[in-house]
C-alpha cells in the first residue's frame, strides 16, 4: 500500500456550499509540554454521519472537548455556522446548536429522566448570550431574574411554558423508547436505557450537530445494531450532523460516511471506512508495525 | 425547530391560571391574621416563636444555595447580619417618621417591611458581589470565601461608629411579631417549593448532580449559581431584619461563624435538598435548648447544667451531627419533602411505581 505517501489533505473549504454547522480549522491544544491535538480539520454539514477513531489517548475526547468548548484551543479556530467560538464557555456553544453525550455516562442521577431531558430543553428558551457590551448584559441579567419571578409568582406565562416544555420531553423520551420510564430516576435505569437517555437528554437541547462520544461501550451485539440503526433515524428525523467516536470498529465502519483516524494527536487518516480500513499508517496505529512486518505489509 | 410543533396541553387543574399564583398567599394571609390576634402567650413565647421563625427562614433560605445547587457555603450569618444592620439602622433613622394617612401601627407596620427591603435587598447585593468572582470557584473555595465574608462584615460592624461597635444598635423600635415572621416564614417556604418544582430549579438540581453537563447541555452555570445565591442572600437578610425588630440589642456577637454553622447544622440534619427538611430541622434544633434547659431544671441541677446549656449545645450539636453522619448521611429526609417521607407512617394515595 503505497498510497500514503501524501499527506492527509485538510478539509476543502467550498464558498459555494452553505457554512458548516461546525467546523474545526487547524486546531491544535496543549497541556504544557503534550501535544493533545495537532492541526485537528473538521467539518460537519447537515445530514453528515461522521466517525472519529484512533486508539487510546489519541486526542478523540480532546477533540471533543474542544469543539464543545471544555478546552480552549492554543491555535487555530472554531466555527459553528462561521462564527468564531473559541473563548466561549461550553453553554453558549450548546445555544448555538452543538449538543454533546460523555463517555462515561453524566446523567443528573436524582433526577428523573423526565426532567434530565426538560434541564435541556429549559436551556434551549433561555437568551442568546454571547459576548455583548455590559448594557445588553445588564439586560440580559435582568431578564434572567425577571423569569424567576415568573417562576415564584408561577404567572400564566410561565405555566404555558411549563407544559410546553414537559410536552417536548415526552415527546423526545418516546422518540428513544424511554416513556415507560419518565418518572424513574436516571440512576435507576439499565446502563444501555442511560445512555439512551443521555442522547435524548442532548436532543432535548434543540442541536443541529450531535457530538456522541463512544455510545456503544458496555452495549451487547443486540443493542449496538439497535443503536446503528437509531443514529441514522435520528439524523434524518432531527436533520443532524452527527460525529460519533467510537472503538467498536464494526459500528463505526457500518454506519460512518466519512472516518477520521487520530494517533498522538495527529490525523493520520480520513475517507471513507473501506480507505481508512486498508491505510498502512492506520492499521500501524493500532496494530504496531511489527503487524505490518509479518503479514508484508498488506491488510 | 427540527421535531414538529407540539400542541401545548392544558392545565389539568380547577384553579384558573392567573390565580394559581397568589392563591397561596390569599389562603395564608387570613390564616396567619388569625394566628396573629389569638396569640396570647408570653412575652418568652412570643420570642421564641420568633427565633423559630427566623431560623426556619435562614434555614430553608440557605438550603437553595447548599441543597440545591449543591454549592456550600458557610457564611450565612454575614448575610443576616447585613439585613440586621441596614433594616435596624433604616428603622432607627425612621423612628420619627409617620405615615399620616395610616393609624399608627399601621404606619410602623409600612415602615418596617420598607426597612426589612432595605436590609434584604442589601444582603442580596452583597450576596452578588461575594457571589460573582466567587462562584467561578468550585467546591471548598466557595466555603473558604463565605466563611471570609462572614468574618469580615462582623469586623467591620465591630468598629464602625453609627452601628455601635461591640456594643451593638440598641433602641430598635420593636415592631416586630410572630404574625410578620411566619408570614416572612411562609413566603420562603413557598418561593423554595416554587423554585425547586420550576426549570430553575432543575436547572440548579443538575448543577448539583454534574456541573459539567449541566454546562454541557446549555445551563449557565456560574449565572445560576449567583442568581440563587441571591436569592438566598436577600432572604438571610429578611431574617436578620426580622430578628432585629424583636430582640432588644444586635451586637456583632449574634452573627458569629458559631451561628453560620448553626444554621449549616440545621440544612444538613434536615436533609441537603429539602426544603420541609430544613424547617423540621430548624424548629428542632431551636426548641433542643429550651427543652434541655427544662430539663435540667426540672432535674434540679438549678444554676449549674441548665444555664450552661448554651455552652454545652455546641458540643451536643457535634455529637448529633457525628451520629447522624454514620446513621444517615443524606439527612431525615434526604432529598425529599415532608409529604414524600409521611406516607411511610401514613395510610395515604399510594405512589405506583414498580
């Protein structure tokens, strides 16, 4: 395989397409001397069903992390429908439509799975703040304490926007199959039901990129051919960009369109899962180039 | 937005909606009245009512910032003493002012809810600016910085002439009542169970349960947690307004760190999230010292255990906490409220869940 000798092309800005929902542009971040993430380029567009692989430690949650704005990037930018976003925090980057899930599951664990969903969707009514002058968050801060009167003095207002609110998490807990369990506490729920929830959970925010990082682990063969299936409905019912990362090569292949491969955060590969599957540098990452050497090189 | 509109159902409830809001407040406020005029007890029965009344007011009150959002902060006796010192210095400097279109007692009635605002809104303000740069910080750092705040305000107190240093204000009119606490008392408890049952409230349960996705998932973290601590603030002070208006002097010593964790005790032992919990546990631990005071009188250890019983409460608090931390570290009622846990005891409508 000798067609790796040049280098992963970055991502090709088209003028003509419409802005990507989000977009990574030469992102690199380091924690003092680590180099987490080198030149990360990425873009996801409406409808996109992206994968995000590499082995341990190769920078996916990091690349995560800062496209949701957990971490600043040291260099380069990101873009959510071409508005520069970096310094912002991660809730103002959730207001302009990039939901999340964790690896390791982060549900409200008292809260009922109802009301993990309607936190989201409470979010989402919220005010846009993004960084304005001091007047407009004045008057951003003043109608943040004009809603909790709303709320102490439960004016008619307020309660139509209740209602609204546990309508469309009802609606969302049946979209994943969880309504028989609306009034059940998160961390009473079966592992695959929590990760579930989890994802109805980031619906419920009203996104239009979901970012879900590693929703198959700890799920039986049953349950991630279900979750294949749910992740492509919900793209096309909730018209999403989707990256997934995942370590279930199955998953990924079977449902990504397009792959990108990190080690040590660089990217070492991107295309379509057949390309990625048959890269040199690709199978070297995971399977050490002693794997290369006995089977000649070939995968 | 991407799923289709959904119709939004109708209030499944008898009560209009527009009337769903005060209609608490129009049951209460005859109800308390009532209570009002037929109180006839002492002078000391009266007082301790108050002092009830006022801890269940800081207890509940706190209880948003620490049960709640699950941020601790130890310093709520600053905050009381703010509104104690502004509603009883705004009192003092109204001594002489008269509504002349009200009875008298009326007019002192006005003039002592305009001074309580005062003193509340001052102890919120100050709530906000301990808050703001301070809850960017989590965990002990918030405690370290309330419990600095606190310190602070009773130092300054301690040597600013117009609150009388150590000495303290004395010669606050004292139009205070047990009718005016409890009404103070049933505006906390109902703007809590409020809060808590609202999406403000959810939004501060899962700061509590993980900040991390709350923050993931679009809630402003540090603004709600300022806003509650606000919220929690003005109603600190509310009370040390009220407890102002009913015991002869405030001095500095009244709003000691000993009093912040008093009220610490009480969240804790009520259970860190509940709200009944919290008055259940404020009335007990306001009438413990009484009752052991009767107690030992009643033994006949007259002039030695009972009256150092205030000496001795701290300890026994310990003791309790200690016990309590072994046996049950949620507290009585953990997260849940009165009626939540009466069931257990109660033949009552049966909760269906497998």
């Amino acid at each position: 395989m000798s067609a790796n000798a040049q280098p992963v092309t970055p991502v090709t800005l088209d003028t003509k397409a419409p802005p990507a929902l989000l977009r990574a542009d030469g992102v690199s971040i380091q924690f003092g001397g680590l180099k987490a993430l080198t030149d990360f380029h990425l873009s996801i567009q409406q409808g996109d069903l992206l994968g995000l692989i590499g082995p341990n430690g190769a920078g996916k949650s990091t690349a995560f992390n800062v496209l949701t704005g957990v971490y600043q990037p040291s260099q380069g930018q990101v873009l959510v429908r071409d508005t520069k976003v970096n310094g912002r925090k991660p809730h103002q980057i959730n207001l302009l439509g990039v939901a999340r899930t964790f690896q390791n599951i982060r549900l409200f664990r008292a809260l009922t799975a109802l009301d993990n969903v309607k936190v989201a969707c409470r979010a989402q009514t919220a005010l846009h703040q993004s960084r304005l002058g001091l007047g407009a968050k004045l008057v951003n801060a003043g109608h943040n304490y004009a809603d909790w009167w709303k709320a102490l003095l439960l004016t008619p207002s307020f309660q139509r926007e209740e209602r609204r609110l546990t309508a469309q998490a009802e609606h969302l807990l049946e979209v994943m199959g969880l309504s028989h369990r609306r009034d059940e506490e998160a961390r009473n729920l079966p592992y695959g039901e929590q990760r579930r929830l989890e994802i109805a959970r980031a619906l419920g925010s009203q996104p239009r990129v979901l970012l879900l990082d590693e929703p198959a682990a700890g799920m039986n063969t049953r349950e991630k051919a279900d979750l294949m299936v749910l992740i492509r409905k919900l793209r096309d019912d909730f018209k999403l960009g989707v990256l997934v990362i995942e370590h279930d090569m199955k998953l990924v292949m079977g449902i990504c369109e397009q792959i990108t491969v990190l080690d040590h955060g660089e990217t070492i590969a991107r295309g379509a899962p057949a390309e990625v599957r048959s890269d040199r540098k690709v199978i070297e990452a995971y399977l050490g180039d002693s794997y290369l050497e006995s089977h000649g090189g070939a995968a | 937005m991407q799923s289709p509109a959904l119709p939004v159902p109708e209030a499944p409830s008898l009560v209009p909606p527009a009337l769903r809001g005060i209609l608490p407040l129009l049951i209460a406020i005859p109800t308390l009245a009532l209570f009002h005029w037929s109180l006839t007890g002492s002078d000391f029965a009266t007082y301790l009512l108050s002092v009830v009344g006022v801890n269940i007011i800081l207890a509940v009150s706190l209880n948003i910032v620490n049960g709640m959002t699950g941020q601790f902060s130890i310093g709520h006796a600053g905050f009381m003493a703010v509104g104690a010192y502004i509603a009883g210095y705004t009192s003092l400097q109204l001594k002489e002012v008269a509504l002349s279109f009200l009875p008298v007692s009326a007019s002192d009635q006005v003039l002592f809810m305009l001074a309580l605002l005062v003193g509340g809104v001052a102890a919120a303000l100050c709530g906000f600016l301990v808050g703001l740069p301070s809850l960017r910080l989590r965990g002990d750092y918030l405690a370290i910085v309330t419990l600095g705040f606190g310190e602070i305000i009773r130092v300054f107190v301690q040597n600013t002439d117009a609150f009388g240093r150590a000495l303290g204000l004395s010669g606050i009119p004292q139009y205070s009542s047990p009718g005016m606490v409890f009404f103070w008392v049933f505006l906390v408890v109902l703007a809590a169970r409020r809060l808590a049952g609202s999406s403000h409230g959810r939004s501060l349960w899962a700061i509590r349960e993980d900040e991390v996705a709350a923050e993931a998932m679009g809630v402003d973290t540090t603004g709600y947690k300022v806003r509650a601590f606000v919220f929690s603030s003005f109603f600190a002070g509310i009370a040390g307004g009220l407890f102002a208006h009913f015991v002869p002097i405030i001095n500095p010593g009244s709003f000691t760190f000993v009093r912040s964790m008093e009220i610490v005790v009480m969240v804790v032992l009520g259970g860190l999230g509940s709200t009944t919990g919290a008055v259940v546990a404020a009335i007990f631990l306001t009438l413990l010292p009484e009752g052991m005071r009767s107690l030992f009188g009643a033994l006949g250890t007259e002039g030695s255990l009972a009256q150092r019983v205030d000496q001795i409460r701290m300890p026994i608090y310990g003791l309790l906490l200690v016990v309590l931390m072994l046996s049950r570290p949620q507290g009585l009622f953990g997260t849940k409220e009165l009626w939540d846990v009466l069931p257990r005891w109660l033949p009552r409508k049966r909760r269906g869940l497998a």
